[in-house]
C-alpha cells in the first residue's frame, strides 16, 4: 500500500512534482503547483518525474503513464533501492516498495538491482540483461548513500546514458534531489545521516563530492513543501 512506504519515517511533505523535459540550459515556469521545465533542442530529451513521495495522487499516476508513453504492461523498469536501504530499510520492505509501485501503475517488469550490492562490469552487465529499460526508478530513504554508491559502483554513467536514450527518470525524495546538479540541497532540511548510520566517510561540503547526476538542465532539486 502506499501508506507503507512511509515505513522510513520520512517527514511528510506535499507530493510537489518537478516535471522536466530537459535539454541543457532550460526556462522554468510554474502551472497549478507543477514545476514545468521547458527545453532547448540542443542535447538529446530527458524526461524526469521528480517526486516527494512517489506516485501518491491520481494525477501523478497520469503523469507518469504520460510520460511512459508506452502501455505500461509492455515496460520494464529498474528499480534502485539504495537510499531506501540506507535509511534502514531491509530487503524485504525494499521488494515490498517495488511490488506496490508495479502493482501501481501496472509494469509488465520491474528489477530491483542496488549499485551497493552490485558494481562495476557486474552492474553494467545485470542492467545490459534488461535489455530495453523504460523506466529508471531512485527510491527515497537516505541521499547521500544514493549518491556515494551510484558514484562508486558507476551506476550514475549507466543511469545517465540510459536517461539519455529515452528511458523515464522517477526520483521519490533522495531519488529526486541526486537527478539534480548537487546533493547540498539535502542540507537545507539536514533530515538525512550524512555518514548512513557510519558506512560513509564523504566529505559532503566538497562541491565536487556533492555533484548530483545533473539530469535537470543545470537545476538543484529539493522536492519538498518549503
């Protein structure tokens, strides 16, 4: 149910939705609470959901199917279940988290594949025996284990060129602050354990050590109500 997905603990905040269709430097304007990222046609289209909490209303559903667009029982998605297992979710509630979203919106294939568990050629490998992925899913729980592990395992390149060849980016929380320009955005609310409960030693200050995966045109991401 969705209501499980609240088992992180997260704070509850209003599902705002960064909606982008990006391509490098882009212009924003905002319609009905929906932040609409307009493109330039100058790098290949990205399509991005950026989510507090998911798809927790009908009209994020829609979104989502829209900008799917394909039936959704003929795609396949890759699930990344890092943050949410950094936060202290166990494999269980994780598998759990993927069941409801495929149940959700009615995917024909969802894996679940953690870029801490799985790293380097194995990654790029278990990803490549997808074959064609449509849909890219970061799960929320803690930011900075998403990144650090997406960096280190070098899942951030094969989200990126996966983004970049058409597949559809869904950030729920730390999912949707890491698609953008950096993860110092997370310091606003300083909700989440910059060491992950003492697996992580990362200076998060360093702008470098902080980059995000830039998928929003250059944007920084907090998809939460201020």
């Amino acid at each position: 149910s969705r209501g499980s997905r609240r088992l992180l603990d997260f704070p509850r905040a209003h599902p705002l939705l960064a909606r982008a269709m990006c391509h490098g430097n882009t212009a924003a304007g905002v319609r009905g609470g929906v932040a609409a990222i307009q493109p330039e046609a100058t790098t290949p289209q990205r399509r991005l959901l950026l989510t507090s909490d998911g798809l927790t209303s009908p009209s994020l559903e829609e979104e989502f199917h829209r900008l799917l667009g394909r039936p959704a029982e003929q795609a396949t998605m890759w699930y990344i279940p890092t943050a949410a297992i950094g936060q202290g979710a166990g494999l269980a509630k994780a598998k759990s988290m993927l069941q409801d979203i495929q149940k959700q919106v009615g995917l024909g294939r969802a894996e679940m594949i953690d870029p801490k568990q799985v790293r380097g050629e194995a990654l790029r490998r278990a990803v490549e025996d997808l074959g064609r992925v449509d849909v890219v899913w970061a799960e929320m729980g803690n930011t900075y284990a998403l990144r650090h592990h997406l960096r280190a395992s070098g899942g951030d390149e094969l989200v990126r060129r996966l983004v970049d060849g058409g597949a559809l980016y869904v950030g729920s929380s730390a999912g949707a602050i890491v698609a953008g320009r950096t993860v110092q955005m997370a310091f606003w609310k300083d909700w989440d354990d910059r060491t992950a409960a003492g697996t992580l030693d990362v200076d998060w200050n360093d702008p470098d050590m902080g980059k995000g995966l830039d998928l929003a045109g250059g944007r920084s991401i907090f998809p939460h109500a201020m």
